[in-house]
C-alpha cells in the first residue's frame, strides 16, 4: 500500500523493513513518529519521552545505541 500511494511504510520489523527498503519502499519505525509528531508541534518534548519509555515498559526492543541517542536528539527540539 505504501509503493502504491508513494507513502511510507511504518514497521520495526528488521526483515520487512529489508523487503521494503528491497522494493523502494521508504520505510521508517515507530520512533520516526514520534519525532515527526514532534517536529509538527503536535506534542511536546514530555510527551515525547515518555511514549518512549512507554514503548520500552512494554517491550519495545532496540539497539543500546538507538537507546541513549534517543534522549540527545530529543534535545534538539
């Protein structure tokens, strides 16, 4: 749907991302929405952090490393 609508494809799936990416597709995670709902000021930094550590109480997996750049970037809005 997001090829035939030149949208884009939300996951945090690993392998649909590849098969995504593998098709054109641009494909983003669901902390990509958090910092576009940032960035368009329909919530703010607070809300922002803690739909993260939300995600993360109820199992969201990352990287340690997409784990402590989180907070960095969180501080450039």
């Amino acid at each position: 749907m997001a090829k035939e609508k030149n949208g884009i494809a939300i996951t945090d799936d690993s392998i649909a991302r590849e098969v995504g990416e593998m098709l054109g597709i641009k494909v983003h995670g669901s902390l990509y929405l958090i910092f576009l709902m940032l960035r368009k000021g329909k919530i703010d930094k607070k809300l922002a952090k803690d739909k993260f550590d939300a995600m993360i109480r109820k199992g969201f997996r990352l990287s340690s490393e997409v784990y402590s750049e989180f907070p960095r970037l969180l501080k450039r809005f």
